[in-house]
C-alpha cells in the first residue's frame, strides 16, 4: 500500500484526524482538491465552544414556527424551491428536538464538548507559537436587545453553567458597555461565558495545523475525493499525479461527504446549513474584544484579522444554489449601527456549507457494511470546536485503543 489511511477531506476535522492517525504510527495522506483550511472551516465565527453543551435544536414553540414560516427573519431564511426537498429532514430534526430527545443529544455531545478546548491546546502546542497566537481567551457574549429576553436567556443560562460547571458572567446595562465599550446602546444585557476560546483567523489555524502534519511527514495531496473505491481489500483513489492507495479510509468531507459514501450505499441523513460571511473596517476607536452573539437576531460578529466578521444565521437551500446574500443584508441592517461596522472588505459574501444530522450528533465510526472505511463528519455549527478531540476519538478507534469516551452515539449504523 502506498499508505496506510488515506483522509479525505483537509478541513480542521480532516487535518486533526491525520495528525492523530500520524502521531499512532500510521502512514496517512491528507487529500482535498483544494488547499487545507479553504472549505467549511475558511467561514466561521472562530469559536472553540466549549460552552456548547445544548445542540442547535429545531424551534418548537408555535411563535417561533409563524415567525420563521414568513420567511422575514434574519436569523433564518429558506428557499421556496428548496423546501420540498428538506421537509423530511426538516420532520426529524423537529422530531429530535423534542426535550426529552434533546436531552440525550446533550448527554451524547458532552464528552466532546468538555474535551474541545484542552484538544485544540494540545495541537497549539505543537503548532508553534504563530498558530498559538491565532487563539484568544476572552471568551464570547451572547447581546440582548430587550430585558424581557435576556431575563428568560439569563435563567436558563445560569441553570446550564452551574449544572457543566462554566464560568459565566450576567452583565447589564453598564456593565455591559463597561465589559465591551464597543458596543452600541442597541443591546441592554449580556451573558458573557468565559470558558470558550476565539480565533481570529479559523483557516489559518487549520493551515498551521496542516503544516505540523506535513512537517512530521504527512503528505498532503490534491485529489478527487469522489474516485475513492474498495479494490482488493484496500481504498484507491485518484490524485493529480495518479492513483494512491491505502488499506483504510477516512470521509471527513463534511457537507460533501455523501459523494463518497451514498455512491457505496449508505443512506445518510446529512445536509447542508447555508450561511454567509463578509468583512468590515472597524470604526469604533475602542475595539471589539472577542465576538458578541445579537442574540435575538441571530448573527455574529467576531473581530478577525481581517476586520470585523459578520456571520450569518441558516440559509435553507440547495447545496449548489448560487448565493443569495438575504440574511447578510438583513444582518448587516441590525450590525452596521450596533457595531460601528464600516465599509466591506471583501469584493462578495462567502457562502459556507454547515454539515447537519437530524439528531444532532456527528457521525464518527466504521462504516458498517465495508471494511476499512471510517466516517468522521456532521459536525454542523461546531466543526471548528469539535475537530481535534474528533480526531483523537477516532484514531482511538481506528488503532484499538480504549477510546476516552464511549463512540456508540456517534456510530453511523444509528440511522
């Protein structure tokens, strides 16, 4: 064999899958048809989430349902023409989302979202000190606009931080505006939770940690990732400069993982979240310390390298629809006054695609009906938070090593 894994995918679950693999020995190549970073993991709020410990559920409530169904809000937008195609999944998903159902995603999801953190630290570690320099501790603050909302917010939140044993601050009024002078009287409270970590450039940081895989010997190849096939007990696949083969295969393709496993029969309930993000000049003379969720109209905007990023809520369409740009706009009418956001930056949005299951939970595991094909991918809005401690989980598994958690919730054969 060429190798002996081959992944498939060169975002940040990918990479960390590769270096966990590498660092047990295995001869791995990274294969995207792009560069590491350049996919899902180039467009996020660059949060390390370890305050994630409820899953992004369906709404349940009847306001919630008559106010999305006009289809006006800015936290949600979805195409008519798509609609039809979604409404099975979009049935599971609210099925799921039932509270007792929730619950359990929650329990599942924990022991990933405890470990998201020390994971990343581990890599930075090793990465060097530019990549460590990528990653703040400020944590994020979920912004209020009315008091009524924070008050509801604010209850539950303290329920969750005591239960998981988080550190979270209640600020209102001026200790809002003292905590982050940036912001505008637009919002009245905040939560402010302190244990998440912030990037300020997320592909930059799955650049650096594609570079500590290339340095201890990874190879990173530009391939197509749909070409790879079983072939006498091994995985082949098509590379620039030719076939390369390996006894085992991992799918980290996040929301294009299908091209590869519904081709081998798989039936996979994953789809694709839409969201954008744009760039702007900061005009405020105080700058914005880490990123602030407008929690009621469900955008964020995160202080990246770059400028000011503002990142959109769900855009509900077909994977390969042509951008739309409606919930930028929508967000950008709320943002530009609340944040001082300037002028763009960059010459169109980016549209990225968040990977989603019904039920709330990756899919991490062996493929059940081929031997040597592993899936890693589902992440939806915490591919950035998860991958590392993904990638730990897996090789775990992939070299019989007692995993650090039960893998059971993740297996695909759940569906």
């Amino acid at each position: 064999m060429d190798f002996d894994v081959v992944v498939l995918g060169a975002g940040i679950v990918g990479v960390s899958c590769a270096i966990h693999l590498q660092d047990r020995s295995r001869r791995v190549a990274l294969l995207d048809r792009g560069a590491p970073g350049e996919g899902t993991s180039f467009g996020n709020a660059g949060l390390i989430e370890r305050s994630a410990v409820m899953p992004f559920a369906f709404p349940r409530s009847l306001g919630a349902l008559l106010r999305y169904a006009r289809n006006q809000s800015t936290d949600l937008y979805w195409d008519y023409k798509a609609l039809p195609s979604f409404a099975p999944w979009l049935a599971r998903y609210w099925h799921e989302s039932a509270p007792e159902r929730l619950a359990g995603a929650a329990r599942d999801m924990l022991p990933l979202v405890r470990l998201c953190v020390d994971e990343h630290d581990a890599l930075l570690a090793r990465a060097g000190a530019d990549a460590a320099a990528l990653v703040h501790r400020q944590g994020w603050i979920e912004a209020f606009r009315t008091p009524s909302e924070y008050s509801a917010a604010a209850k539950h939140a303290e329920e969750l931080a005591r239960a998981h044993g988080l550190t979270l601050d209640t600020l209102e009024g001026a200790a809002l505006r003292e905590r982050e002078p940036a912001l505008a009287d637009a919002f009245c409270a905040g939560l402010h939770w302190r244990d998440p970590a912030s990037v300020t450039d997320p592909a930059a940081l799955t650049k650096a940690y594609a570079a500590l895989f290339e340095a201890n010997g990874g190879q990173i190849v530009s391939g197509d990732a749909a070409t790879a096939r079983p072939e006498n007990d091994a995985w082949t696949v098509q590379t620039s400069n030719g076939a390369i083969s390996a006894r085992e295969l991992v799918v980290a393709l996040g929301p294009w993982s299908d091209l590869v496993f519904a081709p081998l029969g798989y039936r996979i309930p994953l789809r694709a979240k839409r969201g954008y993000h744009m760039h702007y000049e900061a005009t405020r003379e105080v700058p914005l310390g880490r990123p602030i969720l407008d929690r009621e109209q469900g955008y964020v905007i995160a202080p990246m390298q770059r400028g000011l990023r503002l990142t959109t809520g769900i855009e509900l369409a077909a994977r390969e629809a042509p951008p739309t740009g409606i919930q930028l706009d929508r967000a950008e009418a709320y943002a530009r006054p609340a944040f001082g956001l300037g002028q763009r930056l960059d010459p169109r949005p980016w549209l990225g695609l968040r990977p989603c299951t019904p039920d709330m939970r990756p899919v991490i595991g062996p493929a059940p009906r081929h031997r040597g094909l592993w899936f890693a991918f589902g992440h939806a809005h915490h591919g950035l938070t998860l991958g590392p401690v993904t990638g730990r989980l897996l090789a775990e598994m992939m070299t019989g090593a007692t995993p650090f958690t039960d893998p059971r919730p993740y297996r695909p054969e759940r569906f």
